[in-house]
C-alpha cells in the first residue's frame, strides 16, 4: 500500500459513506480523508461555516498563551508586591508553564468520546474563573496555585487545535489553516508583553489576570452560540441515529462518539505515539525551537533587557513584543502556504501520490534562522550593542520558530490523522516540559559562561536536533510502512 493511501479501515469507511465518485481537488488529485454524503459531516460544511470554527479556536488558543505572558512585564513591581526576587516571580510564568503540558493530556481523551465542543466551554469557564481568582490573589502562594489551577484546567487548545483543524480540513489545506492555528497560539505570547506593559503602567498587575478574564467570558458566549461539533465518526451511518434536538446541543446531552467508552488507556495513547519516529524526531526538535526561538526570550527578557538598557516594564514589553510578533505574522507567510504547494506539486508529478514528507522542503529556511537569530541576540547582549541588535535577533528567530512550527504540525497530521488530537498532546507535552525547564538554567547559565556562549550553545542544540529531521525525510515513508498504524481511533 502506498504511503497517502487510505488503510484498510479508512477504506471500509470510504466505501461506506463515499460520493457516488470518489472525490478529489482542484487538480484531479483524491481528498484525503475522502468526505461522506452526509450534510453533518464537518468536511462538507461550507468554507464560511469551517472558518468560523477556526477562528474561535484559535483565538481561544491565542488566549492560553497571551494569559501566561502577559504578566511578563510586571515582574519588578509584582515582586515587590509579594517581596520576592525576579527568579521567584518568574516561576509565576513558569508554573503556568509547566502545568499547560498535562492538560491537554487529560483533556483530549475526553473530547474524541464527548466532543470537541463541551471541552472548549469547560475550559473557557476554568479561564474566567481562575484567570479572575489570580488577579483577587494577595500573597505568592495563592497565586502559584490559582496560575496552576488556570493552566491544568484552562488550556486544552493548545493539544485541541491541531485535532479540531483535522476535523475540518483536508489534507491538502491543512498547512495554510493549521498555519493560522499555530500564528494564533504563538503570537498571544508575543503580544500579550507589550500589552502587559502598559497595563500594569496605567493600572496595576492585578489587570493584567483581570483581561483574560474578560476575554474569555467573551469567547464563551460567542462560542456556545456559533460553534457545533466538529468530531465526526467514519465508521457510523450518521442517518439511522436519532438528531439531537438544539437544546440538548447547547447544554451538551450526548456524546459525540457514540459508539466509543473513555478507558485509563486512553490517557496513555500520546505517549505510545512516541514510538513512530515521524512523530518523536519532529517532537523533540520541535520542543528545543519553542523552548530557545520564543521562551527563552520571554524568561529572561525584563532581567536582561531592564539591566541592560535600563528600561520601564512597559518598555520590556514593547522591545520584546514587537520582534516577536512580526517575526511570526512574517514568517507564517512563508510556511502553511508554501508547504501546501510544495506538497501539491509532489503530488502532481507523482502521479496523484501525496507523501508528508514532502512539506519538510519547506522547513529548511526556518531550520536556519531560528538558531542564527537565537545566535545574535546572544552576541548583541555580550556586546551591548544598541537595542536593535537584540530586537532583530529575537525578530529572526521567531520567523523561523513559526515556519518549524506550521510545517511540523500539518506533517504530523498528515502521517497520523485519526490520532491528531493524542499528536497535539504530546507535541504541547513535550514543548511546554522544555520551555519550563529553560526558566531554570538560562539566565545563570548566560550570567556564568557569558550570554553570547551561552546562547550559541542553545543554537547549536537545536540544530543538532534538527539533523534526525533530514534523516526522516528520507526514510520516513519506509518505516511508516514497517510499523503500520495504530490500532486507535481509525473511525475518525
């Protein structure tokens, strides 16, 4: 069987639920998952419908990150509020951190027997209301635990999203709306510093927890009023099940996925993916790009930038914010697009035949300028150069954090569709694991060995991690074929 090919259960599938001829894109090449005739089914919702779906998730997971970070700049004054030291009110940010990485882990095993749908809303409420609890908190201990509480039961997006983006698009799409997702989820830690800045300039910390609050409230009306369920299953005949009427919709009465039951071994699956090399070798080079292309800027930022250059916090903000931010909108636009192109192409000339490999060919600029700009930042604080210096690596870096990012996303997806949403959990496992580790060594590393050395070395780990990644687009469809699929969730 050919690599692209559907399995042996996606084919029964097909056969059950096909068009009466096989659909297939623009340019004659077969979809991939192939749509049933049922109205219901999230492929065949119209284009507006798909992008409204999009937009809310993503701007919910624009709302994980942008709530961690926005506090960034406020740490002087927040540490004198709690009186402790910059390293102590860093883990504030970093606790947040931590915790984001089981969430999903527990949230998306639920959602493929529930839906996608209550979990969203679940989690939206958790926000408000911890997100609030946060900003009412007057000592380090409550605030710790109320971050904590935030980020375990706040943040299933961040595993969610790449799950809800399979559920909608084919494959053919998937680079350009998973390249939207992945803008989203990142960019709300790059904007929320310069936010968070003036905030806390104009009125206090507490404002900057009070915020997410408020915007999450929001998406929560706006997203029980406009968003259905997108999890579909394959293998049932969608006609002969009774329709649930629109208030059982709304207050969730049903499970998505009938025919499945929630087991303890569900919570386990991400982890047994770690056992196919097209999904651990882009995980672990993945999970050191966000950790040194975004985080480490992040966490060391109002120590180095502050001493440095003797800037207020809402100046912080802005120094850090600005190239993070412009770096990922510019760099997005080289990523989802261009790697749907690319693996279309191949395709064509292939004869029709797709293969994930494919989009890699476009991760090679941003392969290289993630550790160039993580490199220079480096450089420029040994050197003290002007702040330009520093606002131009970080910019670089992030440009090419979110090609690595885009491209890695819709690879994975491409190899392992029906496990997408176990895929987003330990991606965002792995991620938020390392990033919560840099808190701890960046800063005393740069202090003891020189920021310059300190941040090459970080450069040249993350390009160490990428050469597995060369070596997969070789063999990656040969042993995809050796070690089949997994037996799981085949119906989505």
């Amino acid at each position: 069987m050919f690599e692209g090919e559907p399995t042996k259960t996606e084919a029964s599938v097909i056969e059950s639920f096909q068009t009466p001829n096989d659909a297939k894109d623009s340019n004659g090449i077969l979809l991939i998952p192939q749509p049933t005739n049922d109205p219901e089914d999230p492929l065949n919702w119209p284009s507006w419908r798909k992008r409204i779906v999009l937009v809310q998730v993503s701007l919910i997971s624009f709302l994980s990150l942008f709530s961690a970070s926005l506090i960034v700049p406020t740490f002087v004054p927040l540490g004198k509020y709690l009186h402790k030291d910059l390293t102590d009110v860093a883990y504030v940010v970093s606790i947040f951190t931590a915790i984001i990485s089981i969430s999903p882990l527990v949230w998306n095993p639920i959602s493929n027997v529930y839906g996608r749908r209550p979990v969203y809303i679940v989690n939206l409420i958790a926000t408000v209301a911890f997100s609030a609890a946060s900003a009412a908190s007057h000592d380090y201990g409550t605030l710790l635990a109320m971050r904590a509480l935030c980020g375990l039961l706040g943040t299933a997006a961040l595993g969610l999203g790449p799950a809800t983006v399979c559920d909608l698009f084919f494959a053919h799409e998937r680079g350009r709306y998973m390249g939207v997702y992945t803008l989203s989820f990142i960019t709300g830690g790059h904007i929320a510093p310069i936010i968070g800045g003036y905030i806390e300039k104009n009125l206090t910390w507490r404002w900057c927890f009070y915020v997410p609050a408020i915007i999450a409230a929001a998406l929560l009306i706006s997203f029980i009023l406009t968003v259905p369920e997108t999890l579909y299953s394959r293998t049932l005949d969608q006609s002969t099940k009774s329709q649930p009427g629109s208030v059982q919709k709304i207050l969730m009465l049903r499970r998505a996925a009938p025919s499945n039951r929630l087991r303890p071994i569900d919570f386990l699956r991400p982890f047994q993916m770690l056992l196919y090399p097209s999904v651990v070798v882009p995980t672990v080079y993945y999970a050191t790009s966000f950790g040194y292309g975004t985080i480490l800027f992040i966490l060391t930022s109002t120590n180095i930038f502050s001493q440095l250059y003797h800037l207020q916090p809402y100046q912080v903000g802005v120094l850090l914010g600005i190239p993070l931010t412009v770096g990922s909108v510019i760099g997005e636009c080289c990523a989802g697009y261009l790697s749907d192109l690319v693996s279309e192409r191949r395709a064509i000339h292939r004869g029709g035949k797709r293969i994930p490999e494919d989009r890699f060919l476009a991760i090679y600029p941003g392969a290289i300028l993630l550790p160039l700009g993580v490199a220079i930042e480096g450089v420029c604080i040994t050197h003290k150069t002007h702040w330009i210096g520093p606002a131009m690596g970080v910019a670089i870096a992030s440009f090419g954090l979110q090609i690595v990012t885009t491209i890695i996303y819709a690879y994975i997806a491409d190899c392992y569709k029906p496990q997408s949403a176990e895929i987003g959990a330990v991606l965002n496992f792995t991620r938020q694991i390392f990033s919560f580790c840099v808190g701890f060594y960046a800063i005393q590393t740069g202090q003891m060995i020189g920021f310059q050395d300190a941040w090459i070395i970080w450069a040249c780990i993350n390009v160490a991690t990428f050469l597995p990644v060369i070596i997969l687009v070789w063999k990656g469809e040969r042993w995809r074929r050796a070690l089949g699929t997994p037996k799981f969730h085949n119906d989505l």
